[in-house]
C-alpha cells in the first residue's frame, strides 16, 4: 500500500475519532448536569409534597379508614400514586395507581412522618417495567434512554453505538476519496519518473482544477521547456561537432605539411592555421553564448542602454552608414549592453558578408517600441528560408562555401532579442537586399 495513501487515511480517520470521542464526552456530561439539575428539582417538589401530605393527613390515632379515605382523597388531588403504613409496618391503604405501578415493578420513595408512620410515593416519570420488559424510562432519573439502547444495556451504550456506526461509516466513505487524491499524486510520481528515464516526450495528465491539477500543469510547462532545452543543446552540441571538423582537419593537414614547405609555403600554412584558430575560437566562442542563452530565464543584468549611440559605434566599426536625423531623440531601453551590441554587430557582420559596401543601419522609436533596422544590398533571403536563417547552423545553400561563418550569428540574434521582449524578422529590401529588423520594447 502506498504510504501516503496510508498516512493521510489514518490521519483522516484519528481526526474523526477524537471528534467522535469529544462529542460523545461532551453529551455525556450534558446528560449528568441536566440528570444532576433534574434530581434536585425533584427532591425539592417530593419534600413539599411529602410535608403538605403530612399536614392534610388524620393523625395516627385516627382510623385506618379514615386515614386511608383521605390518602385516597390526595392521590386525586395530586395525581400522585400513594400508600400509608403504620408505625408497625401495616399497610393502612394505597391508591390504585400506586398498587398497579408496584405491581408493574416500580419503585416506591418513602418518607418517615414525625408520628412513626411511613408515606410512600412513586416519583413521576417512574413507570417501573412494563408487562412485556421494555424499559420506558431510565430508572433512577427523569430522561429517558438512549433510542438505540438494546434492553437490559446501560442507557451510554446507545450513544457509543450510534457514535461507533458513525465512525465506521464515514472511515469507509473517506477511504475511496483519499485514494482517488493519492492515485492522482503517484500518476504525477510516476510520469515525473518516466520523464527522468530519458522519455522527454512524456507528459502527465492534468483533471480536475485543484491545486494537484495545477502541480500537474506546471510539471508539463517544465518538462516542455525542458525537452526544448535539451533537443536545443543535442541540436548544438552535434552541429558544433560538424563544424569544428572542418577547421581542425584543414589545421592537421597544415601541420603536417610544414616540415617539407619552402618559406614561401610555410608562411602560406602558418596564415592559414591562424585563420583556422580564429574560426575556431569564433565558434566555441558563439556556442559557449548560444547554451548560456539558452540556459538564462533571465537577463544577467539590467541597465539603460542608448540603442542610438550604440548603432552609430558598430556602424563606424565596419564602416557602414549611420541614417538617423541630426536632432533625433536618444533611444534608450533596458537591457544588457553587451547582449545588445553583441545582436547589431551580428547584423552588421552578416550583412557586412553577405552584401558587400551596401550596409546602413537605422533606428527609430515606433509607439512604445524601438526599432533597429540593419539593410544590405545582397543577393537577398528566400522567401521561403526567411524563418529558418534564424535557426542554428542553418545556412543558405551555397553562402558557407563562399561567405564562411558557421550559422550561429542570426540565432544568436533571435535569442538575444527574445531574451529582451523582442524579436527580430528578415524582410526584402526594395532594388535588392534584405533588411533584418530588430524589436525591441523601450520598457525592456
């Protein structure tokens, strides 16, 4: 059995005996006070009816039909069975309700009287037993027993059946409901499971709307996030390993020709595993950046960057043409500096490659955006590839053979701009080219 099925069952079930148990004391002590109260009233109202009876009776020197009229005569007036001995013990008379209430097993009070004779009188509410042997009333007292008490039981034992039958009936009824709770949460164990084997398709179902539902949903939005992280990475970590080969076999093929090169061809060689290293540094360099972005929920750091000075510094840098008015208002967000200049010279260089001396970039503030715009004068994107450029290592057919690169410039553009509450988008260039747009939020 699961043991938090087991926990939550019997922390169910101890809870409902204490209730149990504190209701049954607290009517049981009801019971005592109202039984405590009740017997004091009544021995109040037996003692003045013995006294009034005492005072209205013949004396003892009277005849015994005398004394035994007049005791009739109070048991009318009164409505109270009564009977009379004498000072010796004889009977002097009796009502007939008294005779038929002893006969039916009750019991009498009696009373001494100062002249040596006894008074007898059945309290009320004492019926005795009845011809058949149920018990009407609890004896000794003026309530009356439990409904549920089986005869010849204590009157308490009632109230702890009903209160037993109570108990069992809704220990059964809470055990389906708590494993109906706990089968959710050890389908939510065991999917979690499942998506740690390695299966991070997996996902695990979400019914109801409490707050397991939304444990549910949340371990889905993770394990998504994170299968995309994960097929992210794989994706990276095999494309990179493509990459680097290239470079590396064109440096092992350099070395190993070094030793019978002229110097003419040695520099040659030596230029040319300088380039190799530079690429490879630029690559490591840029899927070291790529899995930090993708790793980070949130910008490092924040700061007020002003997007128009920045754009004028990386256009100086590779030489292309700054549009933006003499008067124009500074254009100032918040972000990470680096990350932003690290998104425009990605531009710059790709349109740089790719389109030759045809490069300007413009920025301007379009309602409660700012918006960068990097254009060339290139061969232009597809249509059809103008998505798929932002992906990593993708390149159009033909551009790695001429232009080098290694793919990773324009997602790392997407990332960046993604990572500030924007986005970035290629469209065509009016004459030729293309113009990458770069979005972002001026409250970033």
């Amino acid at each position: 059995m699961n043991t938090l099925t087991l926990r939550i069952y019997l922390t169910v079930v101890a809870v409902l005996a204490l209730f149990a148990f504190a209701s049954g004391w607290i009517f049981q002590r009801h019971i005592e006070h109202e039984r405590s109260r009740a017997e004091s009233v009544l021995s109040d109202r037996v003692a003045g009816w013995g006294e009034l009876i005492q005072r209205s009776l013949p004396s003892a020197d009277a005849s015994p039909e005398h004394q035994a009229a007049a005791l009739q005569d109070w048991s009318k007036r009164l409505r109270l069975p009564l009977a009379l001995d004498g000072p010796d013990g004889t009977r002097i008379g009796v009502s007939e309700s008294f005779q038929r209430r002893q006969d039916d097993g009750g019991r009498g009070l009696a009373i001494r009287l100062e002249d040596g004779r006894t008074l007898w009188l059945m309290r009320p509410g004492l019926r005795g037993q009845p011809p058949d042997g149920r018990r009407q009333r609890a004896e000794g007292t003026g309530f009356p027993g439990f409904p549920f008490t089986p005869p010849g039981m204590p009157r308490a034992f009632g109230l702890v059946l009903v209160l037993a039958l109570l108990f069992v009936a809704v220990a059964l009824g809470a055990w389906p409901v708590v494993r109906r709770l706990t089968r959710r949460l050890q389908a939510l164990k065991q999917g979690m499971q499942t998506f740690g084997a390695g299966r991070l398709d997996h996902r695990v179902e979400v019914s109801g709307r409490d707050e397991l539902a939304a444990v549910a949903a949340s371990f889905n939005d993770a394990a998504e996030r994170i299968e995309a992280l994960v097929r992210s990475h794989q994706s990276l970590l095999a494309n990179a390993s493509h990459e680097l080969r290239s470079p590396l076999a064109r440096m092992k093929m350099a070395v190993a020709m070094l030793e019978e090169a002229d110097p003419a061809q040695r520099d040659r060689l030596k230029q040319e595993i300088d380039t190799d290293i530079s690429e490879l540094d630029a690559l490591v360099e840029e899927v070291l950046l790529a899995s930090r972005l993708d790793a980070l929920r949130d910008l490092e750091q924040r700061e007020r960057v002003d997007l128009m000075g920045l754009a004028a510094e990386e256009a100086a840098r590779v030489d292309a043409t700054l549009d933006a008015a003499r008067d124009s208002e500074p254009l100032v967000v918040t972000g990470d500096e680096r990350l932003l200049r690290r998104a425009l010279r990605n531009l710059l260089e790709n349109a740089k490659r790719y389109g030759g001396d045809d490069v300007s970039v413009s920025a301007e503030r379009m309602g409660r955006d700012t918006v960068l715009r990097v254009w060339d004068r290139g061969p232009g994107v597809p249509e059809g590839q103008r998505e798929r450029i932002f992906e990593p290592f993708y390149r159009l057919p033909g551009h790695a053979e001429t232009s080098g690169g290694v793919g990773l410039g324009l997602s790392l553009v997407k990332q960046i701009a993604q990572r500030h509450g924007g986005h970035v988008r290629c469209e065509p260039r009016d004459g030729g080219g293309s113009c990458f747009v770069l979005t972002l939020p001026s409250n970033a």
